[in-house]
C-alpha cells in the first residue's frame, strides 16, 4: 500500500477514495442479513472519529490488527445515515509509533504554550518548600511526556489528548483569581494544589493513539496517583510533612475541611462542567451540519 499523505477524518467527503492512516478505536464482528461475517470500525485521528466497514475478506483482515492499532486503510467514503463512511477494501498495521497527539483529538490550546503557563505558575509559588515540590513534580522527564498527552478522562470532561493539562491551567488561573478575591486563604498551598491535582492522570491512561483507562487508573482514579506523585516527591525533598498534608487533603478528600479545599473543588467542577458543556454544544452543531 502506497504511502500517500494523510487524509483527515474532518476532510472526507462522499465518493473520495482514501489511502490514510487512522487509530483503531472499535472494532466489532458482525454478520449481514445473509450471514456473510463482516467488521464495523470506528476509526479516528486528532480532528475526529469516522465508522468503517470491511465486507470483501473480512476473516483474513480481521487478524491483521487489533483496537488500539494503527492502520492505514485502501477504500472510498460513502454517505451512510447522512454521515461518511469509509467502506474498507485493505487494511495493514502501520509501523508507526503510537502518538496520543496525533490520532487523538487533541487540547484545544497549543501543548507548548500551556507548559509554558504551567512552569510560570509553578515558579510564582511563594513558599519555597511547595513550589520546589511543585518544580520536582512537573520537571520530571518521563511524567512532562505522559502528562502533555494525558486526558482527564475517556468519555467525561477533557476527554482528548492534552486534556488533563489543559485542564490543569484553567484550574490553576481560577484558583489564582480566588486568592486575590479571598486574601485569607493561604496561597502557596491553593497554587501548589491547583497545579498537582491531575498529575496521576500521567499514570492513569495506556500511553498509545486510543485513549484508555491503565488498570491503576481504573481501581484506583487520578486523584490518589496524583498524590501518590507528591508524597514520592515530597519524601525525596524532605518538604515540611504539614504543608503537604495541605496539598494532599484538597486533592484527595471527599469533603472540603479547609477553605484552600473548598477553592480548589470548586475551580474543579466548574471546569468540567463547561468542558462538557462545550463538547454537547460541538456534537450537536456537528449533527447539524
């Protein structure tokens, strides 16, 4: 199969033939009326998601790959129910590496440019114990590479590539602005907290172009990875035991018992709500389309 330049799920049109790539997010065996064995797809890459259908050879395609694959795919679009279909006629794995940015829809700001953010907030942090931990937490190579591909979540809130932190920054800028309408909390540990809640979203999700849940992330959830990242920090620096318990208990708890939780809850929820506010308002001006 020849190596043409990628065709993007957003530019496929009906009667287009198509010689492209795409991240394997479903995959189902299916039978026809007359019950010849067929594969329904959902494939996808960073602007969307596309169905597909292999009909010719389906058994012997069928074993070339799996979810979570990456494939370049020979067929055509089709309109089907209003929305194009891509009806497969070859298929074979790529051997590419698994880039989460670039088969999954990714953060809606620039990745660099939201590090850059983080890194400032992270060094305006005024005690010096929690904005080394902060520094020690961020900088680590091997997390900055997870963390900048992460999601919050699979089919929630921020539900894309870059999403946990994109997710993080807006966090953060609501509760700087909460701290200046509300002088008594104490900043450091409100700044510290706002930018390490969603660490453990690094260790949450399988690194790959399909966003699924690692089974830490399943039994165990962002928040307490989150911590678990801190308090390997913290040990290592040997940061003040009360200062990060006031960190971990605003990231960690169920109830809110100190203002700096109740801040940092509140910056939380209403973030997801307009992440998912917005993605409702996408999907439905895409159905109208």
């Amino acid at each position: 199969m020849s190596a043409e330049a990628r065709t993007a799920v957003r530019d496929l049109v009906e009667g287009q033939l198509v010689d492209s790539t795409f991240a394997v997010i479903r995959k189902d065996r299916r039978r026809t009326r007359t019950g010849s064995p067929y594969l329904a797809l959902e494939l996808a890459d960073k602007t969307g998601r596309v169905k597909a259908t292999i009909f010719d050879d389906a058994p012997i395609l069928d074993g070339r790959f799996e979810v979570g694959d990456v494939i370049r795919v020979l067929g055509s679009v089709e309109e089907y129910r209003g929305r194009p279909q891509i009806v497969v006629r070859s298929v074979e794995k790529a051997e590419v590496a698994p880039d989460a940015l670039e088969f999954t829809p990714g953060a809606r700001r620039d990745v660099d440019d939201l590090e850059g953010f983080l890194e400032f907030l992270a060094e305006d942090i005024a005690d010096e114990g929690l904005r080394n931990l902060t520094r020690a937490v961020l900088n680590d190579g091997p997390f900055r590479t997870a963390f900048r591909a992460a999601p919050m979540s699979v089919e929630q809130h921020h539900a894309y590539a870059g999403g946990a932190l994109q997710h993080t920054v807006a966090v953060a800028t609501a509760c700087r602005e909460l701290w200046l309408l509300h002088p008594r909390l104490d900043e450091s540990v409100v700044a510290a907290a706002s930018l390490l809640f969603a660490v453990g979203a690094a260790d949450a999700f399988v690194p790959g172009p399909v966003l699924v849940q690692s089974e830490e992330g399943r039994l165990l959830g962002i928040p307490r990875l989150s911590t678990r990242r801190i308090e390997q920090a913290a040990d290592r620096l040997g940061t003040s035991r009360d200062r990060v318990v006031a960190v971990l208990h605003c990231i960690d708890a169920d109830r809110a018992k100190t203002p700096e939780a109740a801040c940092l809850h509140g910056a939380v929820a209403l973030d997801a709500a307009v992440s998912v506010a917005l993605a409702q308002a996408a999907g439905r001006a895409g159905e109208a389309q």
